[in-house]
C-alpha cells in the first residue's frame, strides 16, 4: 500500500467512483477511495440473496437519462438491459396507473374517457396558484384536491415526515401529469439497468492500478495515516464540517426484503401506498432486471427518522434546509484544497445520471487546475 497519493476521495458511489477513474486513467493521477461501508457503489449497490435474486439493497436504482455523454461514459464499463419503468398506486382496495394519465382518469370514472374530457375536468379541479412555492400548491395547481389526497399527500408526509405545504415544489413537482395513455414512470430516451448490476458496474470502473479501494474505512482516520494533495469528499457536508453550524436534517429508510415461491409477487416493478400501512412502497426489481429464476424477492420501504447507526439517505428540501445548508455551502467554497460533489455533500436530491454528469464536469475542472 503507498502512502501518497494525488487524491482522498470518500465514498464509493457513482460521484467517488467516476472522479477517482477519470483521474486515474484520464490524468494519470493515484487515488485512495475510502468508504464506511463494506461494499461498492453507494446506494446503487445490488446483490444476489440467499434466494438467488438480484436485489437493489438500497430502494430501487432506475436509471435513465438523455444525456448520450452520460450513457457512452458508463457503457464503457457495462452493457445494457433496457426496460421502461412500471409503477402502481394501492390505494382505496384497487390498484390504479400512475403517475396519472388518461387511463388512471379512467379509472376514477369507472367508464371510457377521452384527452379532451380529463383536460376540461382538471381545469375545473386545479387550484389557480400563479407561482407554486412549495410541494402542496404544485400538485393542487396540476390536478386539484381528490388526486392530490389520493396520491400525494399522505405518501409525502411518511417519505418525509412533512406536509407537503413544508417541501419545496420540486420534490412533488418531479411527478409529471399527463393527459394520454403513457404508463410509463419516467420518459428519458435512455432506460436501462446495467446488465450485470450495478455493482459489477463499480467493480470495473474502479479495477484499475492507480486506484486503491479500502472498505469499512472512515476517512478520517485515513486523513492521519497517509498524504494526499486533494481531497474530493461525497458525504454529508454537515459531518464535514463537524456539524458546526447545526445538523441538517436528512431521511433514512428501512428496507425489509421478503421471498415468495413464485415468479412474481406483484403486478409492477413498484407499488406505491400512500393510504395503507407504513410502509410508502414494495419494491419487485426482478420486473426490470428481467433475471429468469421461480423465485421472487420484493422490498418494502419503511422511511424513518435519521439518526445514530442509520443512513442518510435523502436530503429535506425546504425554505430552512436551505438556509443552513447556504451556511455550509459558504465554508465549502473556501475550503481549495476539498472538491464535495454528489448528492450528500451539496444537498440536494439529483438522479444518478445527473451525479455522473456532476462528475465528470468537475474532472475537468479538476484537471484545469
């Protein structure tokens, strides 16, 4: 093992692992990667159970993107399945299609409908609000109260643990509405999951020889222990920072996995539940993966509160996170010689291709220096 380095950098997800190979094979530059927990890929890690199913172990990891910069990066590491994205809605004793469309206004009619119809009904329904500045006003000025009881608001407040009148706009506003026949969750050209998982993904993106991996490592300790000239940090800013302006707040989750001796467990990928029990969603990956096997392992989501020997996994977006994240993001702008990047260390919630974009533009900045 040396102990010099060019660059530290903590955490093994998709924004340590691509700067720490762009570095290594596009610089020329050796490269540490730490991360605390005992496996690679961050929270897009999958692994096989004891069942012999292919499990995302961190919630569902859907990829998609039209960035052709993005995918041509990654392909160098792995081939492709494609799939477009299905997910349900339980609620009332039925499922229903989501997110909402003709067919799921069809649903609600109990009869045949046409564009035309669900256009003039929901422009009865909305609630005029010019400039929606939070996640309740955003979903009220698209489809009025009944959907937004039906779908939203109790599904936000257990992800959450906030009214949506408390989150910004952008985390209901993420759900699009649509007036045709499209189920599909998501309507990015590229929709795909890594053939071979993500986690075989990592493994070749990292395999390279100037680039060591020490799991179940915290930096810190590894900050006493060896030199490095920069430092390219992915974790939570607050913790960086000593939690010296206050603790941000984040969501952790709670994954509990259960097999069944058959093929398939439920209708879709995803069922979300917004109304019944506390779970938010049951997960069936193996819909999107497309593994044969008679034997099936679904996931229920259960958010909870962060804390002690939990993980964060999203970031709370709202008029005063963003305050005291400001606070951190002033200290992390003069501290040149740590580069934080990904979605913990800037405190936002941002799709996996747009971490990899993120990236890659600061290995370029990086590089310029």
């Amino acid at each position: 093992m040396a102990d010099t380095y060019d660059y530290l950098v903590v955490g093994a997800g998709f924004a340590g692992s691509v700067l720490a190979e762009r570095l290594a094979e596009g610089s020329g530059k050796t490269v540490l990667v730490v991360d605390r927990r005992d496996h690679l890929a961050g929270n897009a890690h999958d692994r096989t159970d004891a069942a012999g199913v292919l499990i995302h172990a961190y919630g569902p990891h859907y990829f998609r993107t039209n960035s052709d910069k993005v995918v041509a990066y990654l392909s160098r590491f792995t081939d492709w399945h494609h799939v477009d994205y299905q997910v349900l809605v339980w609620t009332g004793g039925k499922y229903w299609q989501f997110p909402i469309n003709l067919n799921t206004f069809e649903q609600y009619l109990g009869r045949p409908s046409t564009t035309e119809e669900m256009e003039a009904t929901l422009a009865k329904w909305r609630v005029p609000v010019d400039h929606p500045k939070n996640s309740e006003e955003v979903v009220l000025s698209q489809v009025g109260r009944e959907f937004y009881e039906m779908f939203f608001r109790n599904y936000t407040r257990k992800q959450w643990r906030r009214d949506p009148s408390q989150l910004d706009a952008s985390v209901c506003g993420r759900i699009p509405v649509r007036t045709n026949r499209d189920n599909r969750f998501v309507t990015e050209k590229f929709q795909a999951l890594p053939r071979e998982g993500y986690t075989a993904m990592f493994k070749r993106m990292l395999d390279h020889p100037r680039i060591e991996v020490r799991l179940k490592t915290d930096y810190r300790d590894v900050r006493a222990q060896v030199k490095f000239h920069h430092l390219i940090y992915t974790g939570m800013i607050d913790e960086y920072f000593n939690f010296s302006e206050g603790r941000l707040p984040y969501r952790s989750m709670r994954f509990e996995p259960e097999t069944f001796p058959k093929e398939f467990f439920q209708p879709a990928m995803q069922v979300n539940y917004p109304n019944d029990f506390d779970y938010t969603r049951v997960v069936e990956i193996k819909h999107a993966t497309g593994q044969k096997i008679p034997v099936t392992t679904v996931v229920r989501e259960y958010p909870e509160d962060f804390g002690p020997g939990k993980e964060a996994y999203y970031p709370v977006p709202a008029d005063d996170t963003k305050v005291l994240y400001g606070k951190y993001a002033e200290r992390a702008a003069q501290d040149k010689k740590t580069t934080f990047v990904g979605r913990l260390a800037t405190y936002r919630y941002y799709n996996m291709d747009q971490v990899v974009a993120m990236a890659l533009t600061e290995y370029e900045r990086l590089k310029t220096r």
